[in-house]
C-alpha cells in the first residue's frame, strides 16, 4: 500500500503545476484579468482568485498539520495572475520542503480541525482521503471550470497532465 507521503504530497504539487499551466495559459489568452479573478459560478461562491488559494491552503495545511510542519502563513491579497502564481510556486516549494519520512507513522495519528461552530477530528490517512484531497480537487475544478467559463482555451489534459501537455 503507497505511503501517506506518496498518496497526498507528489499528487498535490502535480496539480498544483497544472494549476500554475491553467493560469499561464489564462494569462497568455489575453482574458480580462480583472473580470477573471473576481468570476464566480454562482453568486454565493467564492471568486477565481479564491478557489486558487483554497486549492493552494489545503495543500499547505496538509502537509503543516499531517507532517507536523512549520506553518507558512500567506496573506489572501493577491490580485493578478501573476501574483496567483507566485502563491502556487511558494506552496509547491512549502510541499517539496517537507521530507517523506515527516508523515511515516501519522497514518492513525489524531488530527482535529476547528472551525467556526465545529470541530472535526481525523486520522492522518482520513484527513488526507476524506477531506483534504476532496476539498482540494474541489477547488481545483472551480478554478478550471471559471477559465473554460471565461473564454480561456484550456481542456481536459491541461487538467489531468499541466506542464506536460504542453510538451
């Protein structure tokens, strides 16, 4: 059976670089920036420049509370896409910092999450199957769903490959 490491980490910053293709391509397609990063689905979701960070925090917050990392706060103020991008090459770097060996026997370790008016507790391995990569993808496909809605010409293997379908 893969390790908690290699089901979660490696899979993250996969995505994430394709998140990062998604947004080179966006930026590239001569989009309305603006517009783009304030798109919403719906009016009671939150904007692109959101679903970005969230994608980017759940990764981060996987990885700081699982391997028991030093947290890396980073203020939600970015603006553009190239700011976007900052933030998703900081998180890959947040991810690769943390040596596999951090989440070896954290698999039946205790984690609670708090949140307003709730609390949450997990294992490590169903922190990372029931919620963090759930959540993750999540918002991974609300950011490629509001640039296909925004006119920008990306598909399902910018998705599933990123910088490779490039190549």
């Amino acid at each position: 059976m893969p390790s908690l490491y290699a089901i979660t980490v490696p899979v993250m910053i996969q995505k994430l670089h394709a998140l990062d293709h998604l947004l080179a391509k966006a930026a590239a397609s001569g989009v309305d920036e603006k517009a783009l990063i304030e798109a919403r689905l719906a009016p009671d979701m939150f904007p692109f420049s959101r679903q970005v960070q969230i994608a980017c925090d759940t990764a981060k917050l996987l990885v700081m509370r699982v391997a028991q990392a030093e947290p890396r706060p980073m203020a939600d103020e970015e603006t553009t896409l190239a700011e976007l991008r900052e933030r998703i090459a900081k998180t890959i770097a947040y991810c690769e910092e943390t040596a596999p060996a951090a989440f070896e026997g954290r698999d039946t370790s205790e984690i609670t999450l708090s949140f307003p008016n709730l609390q949450m507790t997990f294992t490590g391995q169903s922190l990372a199957t029931d919620f963090a990569l759930p959540n993750f993808y999540f918002h991974l496909m609300i950011a490629y769903a509001l640039l296909r809605m925004n006119g920008v010409a990306v598909g399902k293997m910018d998705f599933l490959a990123g910088a490779q379908a490039a190549g």
